[in-house]
C-alpha cells in the first residue's frame, strides 16, 4: 500500500503545473567589426556627423546602416500591432465552441427536424 502512495505522490510532482514563465528578450548580440557605437541622425542639407565621418576626407569612420524615417515607423507600428493581433488571436480562440455547444445546437436542430416531420405527417394523413 505504501508503494501505491508513493507512486502517486511521484506521479503528481511530475503532473503539477509549473507557473508560466514569461519568455525573457533575445540578447542583443556582440558589435561586429568597426560597426558604429551609436546611432547617427542624417539630415537632408546638412552634412553627416563627425563621429560617423572624417570632415578632412569625407571617408566613414565606422560601418552602419542608413533606413528611411518612414520605414522605421513602419517597423514600430507592425511590432505594437504583433502585440494587438496576439491579442486578437486569444480572444477568437477562447470563443471557439465546445463539444457541449456543437451537440447542443445539433440536438436543437434534430428537434425541429422532428416536429416538422411529426406536423407534416400529421397535416397530411387523411384519417
């Protein structure tokens, strides 16, 4: 008897459910090589920083990534609405029907199935 309690006592330390971690962030990864330290803004006019180039050669000092404005906000707007369509997603899936509500409206429509028929025959036999 006491190996049947132990068993269960095992059985339900595997079974509990552990409390949901939130997944942490990706890790930003390691700079590549000569990648510039920080970002630069670029203004239509004006010429660049001089962190970003040499003002004697007009060479740049370090390696990056120049992307439009527009672009940016774009890739801004798309990762909040990942957030709302996640979200959306949860709702739909918590307002799928159960087995109970699909054999439910069945048993509602085999009824009127029924009565219909039973109307039917009634109203059609001549006695």
């Amino acid at each position: 008897m006491a190996k049947g309690w132990v068993g269960f006592g095992f059985l339900m330390c595997l079974c509990w459910p552990l409390p949901a971690q939130p997944t942490p962030p990706p890790e930003r990864p390691e700079p590549v090589s000569m990648e510039c330290a920080k970002a630069y803004p670029f203004v239509a006019g004006h010429a660049p920083s001089e962190g970003l180039v040499d003002p004697a050669t007009r060479i740049a000092l370090c390696n990056g990534l120049v992307l439009p404005t527009s672009l940016v906000a774009y890739y801004v707007e798309l990762d909040s609405w990942k957030d709302l369509a996640v979200a959306e997603r949860e709702q739909l899936e918590s307002q799928q029907p159960t087995v109970l509500d699909k054999w439910t409206e069945r048993a509602q429509w085999i009824t009127v199935g029924i009565a219909t028929g039973i109307t039917i025959y009634a109203l059609a036999d001549p006695s």
